[in-house]
C-alpha cells in the first residue's frame, strides 16, 4: 500500500472499486482533496436530483447504496458544484457528445 504524498492515507488502489456493486444498489467513491462538495450525476432516474457524497476520512467521498435496475448507465462527479470529473477508478467511459467523456456503469 502506497499512501498519498500530499495527505499519508491510502492511495485509490486501497479504495473500493467505483461503482461498487453491494446489498441494495451501487455506491461510489472518489479519492479527491481539497474539496468542500461531491455529487455523482448521471441519467439513471435516482440521478434526477444530485447524489450527494460524504467525506468518509480525508480525501475519500463515498455516496450511500443508490438501488438501479439494469441497464448500462452514464455518470460524473461533480466538484464544487462547478467542476466535472469522469471517475478515476473505472476504465469504462464514452463520448458524451460536448467534447468530453462520461464514465459508464453497467448493471446486470
């Protein structure tokens, strides 16, 4: 295990994958300092409001489980309430049509 540089807590390979499939639905997490806000937003329709995360220790923003049925699904973290962020813990992402890239989940 590798810890931050800039904080000395685990780095993202000691997180939980994003999404995380658990009992009920998704979760998601992020490591990201020096943030005061993270939502996750996407076009699954528990999404239509933000989802927002909690700081569970410092740098890392967890979301609770958030049930979805299946289906292949877009999503961003939002930072701030201003800066958009594809999730740095998953490979799978698509064009988004505005220059830029979404990260996909899918739900079997």
């Amino acid at each position: 295990m590798v810890p931050c540089p800039r904080c000395g807590i685990p780095t993202a390979s000691d997180l939980p994958d994003s999404p995380s499939f658990e009992e009920g639905g998704l979760a998601f997490t992020l490591h990201e300092h020096h943030r005061r806000t993270v939502e996750v937003r996407g076009e699954c329709e528990v999404w239509r409001h933000p989802v927002r995360a909690l700081e569970v220790r410092p740098g890392v923003w967890r979301t609770g489980v958030h049930a979805v049925g299946p289906g292949t699904y877009r999503y961003k973290f939002l930072l701030d309430g201003s800066q958009w962020l594809t999730d740095p813990l998953t490979p799978r992402r698509a064009a988004n049509g505005f220059g830029g890239l979404d990260s996909l989940v899918r739900v079997p």
